[in-house]
C-alpha cells in the first residue's frame, strides 16, 4: 500500500499542476494588453496550439513510456517540462519589447506546459486508481479537486501580483513549487505495473472508447471556452475590470473545484452516473445565460461563469473514471488517451476562436451561444456513454470496479 509521503506528492503534483495549466489563461489581460505583450486574440488563441499539440502527443504516448521507463520516470519528466515552461514564460518577459521574439518563447512555453501536461495528469489519474482501489471514482474526483483548485489560485495570484506591480511572481512561484515537488518525489518510490496497455489506433482499442473519446473532446471545447476566454469576454462585452474578470476565472474554477467535491461526497445519495447525466445540462444553462448576458453586467458574468464551473466539475475525471472501469483491456492507457482528446476539445477552442471572429464577424458573446449547442450535443452523448439502465445497475465489485485490473496494488 502507498504511505502517506507518496499520496502527498500526488495530490501536491495536482495542485501544482493546476496552477502551472491555468498560468497562461489567468493571465490573457496581459499578453492582449498593448502595455505588456499586444498580442491580438487571434495570436493569444494561437499560443495555446503548441499546447494542445505536445499534450495530444505526449497524452498518446506516455501509456508505452511509462511501460518502457516506469510511471514515475514519466511523471518526473511531466514536473520538469512544467518547470522549463514556467522558466520560459519568465525568459519571456525579459525580452517583451521584442515581440516576434517573445512570441516564440511563449510558443516554447505553451508547448513545453503541452508535454508536462500530457504525462503528468494521466500518471496521476493512474497513480491514485491504484492507491485507492476500494473507491477509484471518489479517489480521481478528489484528485481533480485538486487540480482545481490550483486553476482555482492561478488567476488570485494574477491579481495579487498585478496589483503588486508585478505578474512575473506567479510563474516564478509555479517554478519553485515544481523544483521542490520534482526534488522530493525523486526518492519516493512510486511504482505501478502498467503492462497491458492498448496502443492509439490499435487492435486493442474497443468501440466503446470512441464514444468516450467524443465526450472527452466536446467536454474540452466547453471547459476551454470558459477557462481560457473569460477574462478577455469580461472586458471586452461586459466593460470589466481586470480585478474582476480575474474573478470571474476564479469563479469558474473555484466551482470546478467544488463540484467535484461535492459531488465525491455525495456519491451515495447522488451516484456519479446520474451527475454525469445532469452536469451537460447546467454547463449549457450557463453558457447561454453567459451569451445574453447585457453588457456593463460584470457582477452577473461573474455568477454565470460560476454556474458553468459547476456543469463542468465532475465531468473529465468521471469520463476517465468510467472509462478504466469499462474497458478493462486498455485500462493502463485509458487515462491518456482520454486526456489526448480532451486537449484536442481544448485546442479546437483555444486556438479557433479567433480565426472564427475573423471569418464570420461573430463576436464573443455569439460564440458562446454556439457552445452552448456543443453543450447540449454532449449532454445527449452523456446517455450514449453511460446508458441510464447502466446507471441503475449497482455497482460493480471493488476489484471490478477499479478500472486498473493490470496494474499493481501498491
């Protein structure tokens, strides 16, 4: 069994790598911002592209890496191409009044985070099924949690340095918690069997993945529309300041956060199935409210943004969850296949929105009408993924359940 000096650096790794994620999109206001980077939404949008790429890639390849080099080999590579993103985004400032240069390092950056993103967060999906394998689902909410909550304290230390007069504390602070995590978790041992693993576009893929890998990947253009356009629609349509379209992020990620507390610990009275049924439905409630929102409205942004948290919540680790439990005979890559087509959701979203302004004129608050669609699309699928007869089933056995039958209890 896993002692508490292996549970803590994982849980710690998912906070931390929830802020690192968050960085670039807590802090939209300033590269757009002629006074720092001036970057058009079209180029911001396309900063993210690197990152869904490396993430896509690295998400598909960490299943055979880590079968090759271990799992914790491949989660100390995902720490230190968090860390050298953090770095690169500090490098960055230093050179700001070059933009083509600076662009590029922030391309660096985002492609770097892309990677450490990739293998981490599946590593740790991974890692905590098989620490908890009595109750998985509530063990990769609780995980996901975590991760929120460090989206949730990327955009309130945005604002804390800002107003300071100066951001570059946050990338900085990123950095230091990554080397101190990468430092200690060296000595931890931190050892799965991952043999058995399918490989992407293998024999060993069954068709019932392709409908998770659906859902996963319309999840992530929702996720990715709040968690990446909030802040710019807060100003822009609804004549915020920057404290308050930081807030709005927080919002939103703070719900994430709480959701999926919540609804870990509310599994038995409310069992995950019916959440992953009901939670589409309040993402699309709120996206449309978010789209007829009346401009000079920053106060209702806010709230809307912190519904759509709430519609989000549970969704991706429960896709991820239900996903090892059901396709036991790719059980060690599902996690990272499945985060490979929520980056795809992710990239569709943050890099399409500007050339789609661009194109046909729409504006923000249209664009999130759009979504809203792509919502209700996702909630339809929700009863694809998990039938309802499947819902009103009880529960499969521990072992059963667990989703990681080829992996190691440790």
């Amino acid at each position: 069994m896993a002692d508490r000096s292996e549970i803590g650096a994982v849980y710690v790794a998912a906070t931390v790598q929830g802020v690192a994620l968050v960085t670039f999109p807590a802090a939209s206001t300033i590269f757009t911002s002629p006074s720092y980077y001036g970057l058009s939404n079209t180029a911001y949008g396309a900063m993210f592209l690197p990152q869904a790429v490396t993430a896509i890639t690295a998400s598909l390849l960490g299943a055979s890496l880590s079968r090759r080099w271990g799992m914790k080999r491949v989660f100390i590579l995902g720490l230190f191409a968090n860390l050298l993103a953090m770095c690169l985004l500090l490098i960055s400032q230093v050179v700001m009044t070059n933009q083509p240069l600076a662009y590029v390092i922030l391309l660096l950056a985002t492609a770097s985070l892309g990677v450490g993103f990739g293998l981490t967060v599946p590593s740790l999906n991974t890692f905590v099924a098989a620490f908890f394998p009595q109750a998985p689902d509530r063990a990769v909410l609780i995980l996901n949690a975590l991760l929120g909550l460090g989206t949730v304290l990327a955009p309130v230390f945005v604002a804390i340095f800002v107003g300071l007069g100066d951001w570059a504390g946050l990338p900085l602070l990123a950095a230091v918690l990554l080397a101190i995590l990468m430092l200690f978790s060296v000595r931890l041992p931190l050892q799965v069997d991952v043999a058995g693993g399918a490989t992407a576009g293998g024999p060993g893929v069954p068709s019932r993945f392709w409908m998770f890998a659906a859902f996963a990947t319309l999840y992530g253009v929702v996720e990715t529309m709040n968690g990446n356009w909030a802040s710019l629609y807060m100003v822009s349509d609804l004549g915020a300041t920057t404290t308050l379209a930081a807030l709005a992020l927080t919002a939103f990620w703070g719900m994430v956060t709480v959701g999926r507390v919540v609804f870990a610990l509310i599994e038995r009275s409310f069992p995950e199935q019916r959440t992953f049924h009901v939670l589409p439905f309040v993402a699309a409630a709120a996206l449309v409210l978010i789209a007829i929102l009346p401009s000079g409205s920053p106060a209702l942004g806010i709230l809307a943004f912190g519904l759509a948290g709430l519609g989000c919540s549970a969704l991706l680790p429960l896709t991820i969850s239900f996903g090892q439990k059901e396709l036991v005979a790719m059980a060690a890559s599902v996690a990272g296949f499945l985060i490979a087509f929520y980056q795809t959701g992710y990239g569709i979203a943050a890099f399409g929105v500007g050339p789609l302004q661009r194109l046909t004129g729409l504006d923000l608050r249209q664009i999130y009408g759009l979504v809203a669609i792509v919502a209700l699309v996702m909630a339809v699928l929700s009863f694809v993924v998990v039938p309802r007869r499947r819902a009103q089933e009880p529960s499969s056995t521990p072992a059963a359940s667990s989703g990681v039958g080829a992996q190691k209890r440790i």
